[in-house]
C-alpha cells in the first residue's frame, strides 16, 4: 500500500507541476497562487484544458485524486480496525 500510495503521490506531483508551467506562463500572480492552492490550479487546468492542450494531463491528474481518496479511505478504516 505504501508503494501505491508513493506512486500516485509522484504522479500527482508530475502532474500539478504540468499545470503551473502553463499558469505561470499566462500569470505569474496565478501561478503563485496555484503553489498556494493546488486546487486552484486544478480547477484552472480543467477550465483551460483545451485551449492550453492540459486534456490528458487533467484526466490522468483527476484519477490519480480518485485512487488516493479511495486509498485514504481504506487506510483510513484499517487503522481504526487496529485500535
């Protein structure tokens, strides 16, 4: 679990750096705010997809938060199925 849990993590990482060089290249006020808020950014990226060519990136981006809500939430309940 902890590999998987590295794993997404890294990609999520790639993929939220994919989404601010294009927001720091349309404003670097926004992309400060995207390091900030990386919701922002992921709201952003979803709102310009197509026109900055992010698609791909948006939806491997938005899987992986899925994978690690869901991971979350079964380490989550194994650990108070431990205590």
């Amino acid at each position: 679990m902890e590999i998987l849990s590295i794993l997404l993590f890294l990609g999520f990482l790639a993929c939220w750096i994919m989404v601010l060089i294009p927001l720091f290249k349309e404003n670097v006020g926004l992309g400060i705010l995207g390091i900030i808020c990386g919701l922002f950014a992921f709201i952003w990226g979803w709102i310009k997809a197509k026109e900055k060519g992010l698609t791909k990136v948006m939806i491997i981006w938005t899987i992986i938060w899925i994978l690690l809500i869901i991971l979350n939430l079964f380490t989550m309940g194994s650990m108070l199925q431990n205590m």
